[in-house]
C-alpha cells in the first residue's frame, strides 16, 4: 500500500455500460475533485488523423492495441512523481484525438478508469485497488445504445452493428477473464449505494489527514 506521499492508484474496469463512470463520479463526489486525478482510458484511443472517416469507422475500439495504454502508464509515473501531465482528449464523433488536452495536476488519489486496464499487466500492476464492475449484458447494451446516439451522434443501425461485431466479442475474449484480477467485484457499479459507500469510506481511510 502507498506511504502518505505516495498517490493511491485506484483502477475501475468492467464491460462497456456497466456503470463504471457512475462509480467513478460516486467517488469523486464525495472524495472531491481536488483530491483525484481522474485518468479515463478512453481518452487515450489512439490518433487516427492519418486515417479516412471510413477506416476510423472499421476499427476495434473495444480491442487493446486501440489504446495508447504505454502513454497512460507514462502519465501515472509522472503524477507518481509529483509531476503534471497534459492528458489527449479523444473525438468520439470524429473517431480521432482532438487537438486540445487536459491538464491534470497530482493528486492522493489517482483514479482510473475503463473496460481494459486490467489487460495490460504492466498498468494493472500499479494499481494499489483493483475494482471490477460486473453488469448483466443486456443492461449493458441498453445503456450504450442510449449513450451513443444521445451523446455520440450514432445511429441505432451502427450501434447494434458495432457492439455484434466487435464489443461484445472482445468482452468475452479481453475484458471478463479480468474479472479475476480485482481485489473488489461490484454488482450494477455505482448503482449499488452499498457497495461503492464501502469503497469510499476505505478510501477516505486511506488517504493522509
């Protein structure tokens, strides 16, 4: 566990719509912004500027190799170190970087969060806790289709496409064998009042006065 100069390194993953963001802001909420560094692994899709719109479009995002996970794991060490890190902002519209970053300063808490940061040994390694959100599928689906036609411009056709052909695959092969890393399995994520009240109140205990 880290000493009290150390940044606690908090990983969240779980399927896509599983309630991960939920528990995160659950967290932040009652912790407070200035005492978490929040790291979202989506914000780290790779820069695919080089690429046509219909290529972009063909991508595996739910795979690992989509991810720059080496460029996160840099920015973890610098926070670890006392240092700010300026962290890419993806496109999700234009399935590319943005030009624009977020400065992030460091924080006691480190918090990271997304459906395969426990594939990569090297990133799940660092993390002192290890939550897993686990979702029913269909509940899932439901609230991915909601997300990605409201917030992402999708259409329902590209959505169900998308999720058939590679979401729900790459689930089954990459992000559920992860279950077995976490130090803490999460019903239904920050819906369960129960269980994230439990994962704060150890973290508020964690943390140095």
């Amino acid at each position: 566990m880290p000493t009290s100069s150390t940044p606690l390194i908090i990983g969240i993953a779980g399927g896509s719509g599983s309630g991960k963001t939920t528990l995160a802001s659950s967290i932040l909420e009652a912790i407070g912004e200035d005492r978490i560094a929040l790291l979202p692994h989506d914000a780290y899709y790779r820069d695919q500027s080089y690429k046509t719109f219909e290529e972009r479009l063909s991508v595996n995002y739910d795979h690992p190799d989509s991810l720059e996970t080496e460029l996160l794991i840099k920015h973890i060490q610098s926070l670890q170190r006392g240092e700010a890190v300026d962290m890419p902002v993806y496109d999700f519209k234009q399935h590319t970087r943005a030009s624009t970053t977020v400065h992030i300063q460091p924080k006691p808490i480190i918090l990271v969060e997304g459906i395969l940061i426990f594939v990569e040994p090297k990133l799940r390694n660092q993390c002192s806790m290890k939550l897993y959100v686990d979702t029913d599928q269909d509940i899932c689906f439901i609230r991915r289709l909601l997300r990605d036609v409201t917030e992402r411009g999708r259409t329902v056709e590209s959505v169900i496409d998308q999720y058939l052909k590679t979401v729900r695959p790459s689930f089954i092969e990459f992000v559920e064998p992860t279950k077995r890393f976490a130090d803490v399995i999460i019903p239904e994520g920050g819906m369960n009042t129960v269980a994230s009240d439990m994962v704060i109140a150890r973290l508020k205990a964690l943390l140095p006065e």
